[in-house]
C-alpha cells in the first residue's frame, strides 16, 4: 500500500500528540528529572534499570560519558577506563549544568520513553518534509511549512534540553508547552494544503470571525492554565506528592479567574455551534469542540473537587491540546471554503466564494 503525503503528516501529527501525552504523563508523575543530562541518560543511550549502574565499584569498566551518582554530586568519566581499588577524582568531572543527582528508575524510564516517542516524531517529521519536495511546484507553501515543522522540532528538542538543565522552571515548561501548540497548527495547515476533497463548507464573514476569537480565548485559556499548573508544581514542591488535598487549598487569583474563564469559553463555543447549524455552514466538527469542552470541564472538577484523580490533570492537558487543534483546523475551513452559501429564510452577510 502506497503511503499518501497526507497521511504521513497526520502520522506525524498523531505523534506530536503522543509526545504531548507523554510530556503530561512526565509531568504528572514528577519524572522530568529522570534524565539528569541530554539527549542521553545518565549517559547511557538506554537508561540503567539499577541504581548500582551508577555507582563507583572496584574493577568496573566505565565508557567515556558515563554518568555516576557519587557523594549527592553526578560525575561525568573524563575517558574509558577501568577502576582501580579507590576512587580516582582525575577520571571524573563534575556535571555542572545542575546538581540534581537522584535515581529513580520508574521516573527514569518514563522521561526516557517521552524522549524516544519524541524522537520517533522527530524522525516522521523529517520524512514528512522530504516527501514534500514533490509539491515545489506546484503548492511551494507545503514544502516551506513542512521544513518549518522539522526546525519547530529540533527547536523543541532543545527547549526540552533548557527545561532539563533549568531543573523544571516552570516558565521554560509553559515555553515548551506553547512550542508543541505551535507544531500541531503547523501540521494540521499542511494536512489542510494537502486536501484534495471537497468539501461542503459555506463562507460567512461573522462566523469567521466568531471562530477566530473562539480559537483566541482557547489559547489564552490554555495559557493560564499553564500558569495554574505552575502553581501547582510549587504547593508539591511544598506539600509533596501524596498531600493532594493541600495543593488547591489556597489557590491565587489566577486560579479563580481561569476557573471563571471557562464559562466565557464554553458560551462562546455554543453560540457558534447554534449559528454554525442555524446556517448550515457545515462545520461538522465543532461538535467535536463541544464533546472535548465538556470533557474539559469534567476533568477540571475532578481536580479540583476530588483531589486531583489518577490521570485526570495529564487528560486535562491533552484534551485542551485537542481542542486548540480542532478550532485552528475549523478556523483554516471558515477562511477558504469550497462552495458559496445557500441562503435559507434570511440572507447571509458578505458571501464569497473559493476555488481551490
């Protein structure tokens, strides 16, 4: 079976996600540091299941790069080398991007597998932006955006590589979080240019621009959500992870208003559906926005009124990530629809038409 442009790129857009998944999952077991260094672990292209692979034993043959926890300090092995009956400090060098130099292998294996599903979305990226050569002529800007999606990647990669070193400054984690948005609307354009179905999807200039703000106060949303979670992150560091009932106990105005918002958002998302029906304009998918909005909803109760349940905040995160996806793509079908509107008992404001 022959494997269509688009279909890689929604491969690749299925992966991005994943790597969302995964980072909420990192995040939510506290497994960010589980990888003190970057790209490798521990400096071991797979990660050690023991934590006596990263101490110092008598005649123990180390390679060049390795990493061991010795003294609460992580050192790096100057050389390949065996040891002798003693330490030896001329062999080692200490790791100076941070001083964080714990072990523990559930955290160690879950950063690890977020690092590989990331490197796997990495590498269908880049065969993504190959197979795009083929449309130089004919549509130059799937080639542009499929490139600028492999650079969005290694840019990516390296955030990720600051969050590490930064030991999980949040700011630097919201950063992150905004760069795998940005990827996923870069994707879902380039799955769009490359549609060659027609669609019935009807132009009306007012709902245009209802689904721009929809799509606007849905980022804006996410992003004090980030800066919620953020919050978060500092009563854990406080309380630690088995207080979960302490976590919201005081919460600041952020929370309140993010909580507030949300009435904002899920209104807006209903009038639109009323118009995008009432009009006809075939939108199918904004019923997509409210099923992802009521699931939303539900798991930000849960946090806050059962005490943050098992998977509830990663599942919070995704579904938003999906919600912002499918707005972008029904804001991409609102700007270049395929057919006129058909007027029914009223007349449609400033209709266009598109051949695409």
């Amino acid at each position: 079976m022959v494997i269509t442009f688009r279909r890689i790129a929604k491969i690749s857009l299925i992966l991005v996600y994943l790597v969302i998944v995964a980072g909420a999952v990192v995040r939510m077991t506290g497994s960010g540091m589980g990888c003190p260094d970057w790209p490798k672990c521990f400096g071991f292209y797979i990660p050690p299941t023991e934590v006596e692979e990263l101490q110092w034993k008598p005649n123990k043959s180390f390679e060049k790069g390795q990493v061991i926890i010795w003294r609460e300090t992580l050192q790096v092995a100057k050389k390949s080398f065996t040891t002798q009956k003693t330490f030896n400090p001329n062999h080692w060098e200490l790791y100076t991007k941070h001083d964080y130099a714990e072990f523990n292998p559930w955290h160690t294996w879950i950063e690890y597998i977020n690092r590989l599903i990331g490197a796997v979305a990495g590498l269908a990226t880049l065969i993504l932006a190959i197979a795009s050569i083929k449309y130089w002529k004919k549509k130059k800007r799937i080639p542009i955006f499929a490139w600028l999606v492999v650079f969005g990647m290694a840019f990516q990669a390296w955030l990720g590589a600051t969050v590490v070193y930064s030991v999980l400054e949040p700011v630097k984690i919201t950063v992150h979080m905004f760069m795998a948005l940005v990827i996923v609307a870069l994707l879902l354009y380039i799955i769009y240019l490359a549609n060659t179905e027609n669609k019935h999807i009807y132009y009306d200039n007012n709902t245009l621009y209802l689904c721009l703000f929809a799509l606007g106060i849905t980022l804006v949303q996410i992003i004090m959500g980030t800066q919620v979670r953020q919050f978060i992150d500092e009563q854990i560091d406080i309380f630690g992870y088995d207080a979960k009932s302490s976590w919201l106990k005081n919460p600041e105005l952020l929370f309140y208003i993010h909580r507030s918002f949300s009435i904002l958002v899920i209104a807006t998302n209903i009038y639109l559906a009323y118009r995008i029906t009432k009009l006809n304009l075939g939108h199918i998918k904004i019923y997509w926005v409210l099923f992802l909005l009521c699931v939303e909803v539900l798991t930000g109760m849960a946090m806050n009124y059962l005490n943050f349940p098992v998977t509830s905040q990663p599942l919070h995160l995704v579904i938003a990530s999906i919600l912002f996806g499918v707005q972008f793509y029904i804001v991409l079908d609102a700007l270049m629809p395929r057919k006129t509107p058909k007027l029914r008992n009223f007349a449609l404001p400033q209709k266009r038409r598109y051949d695409l």
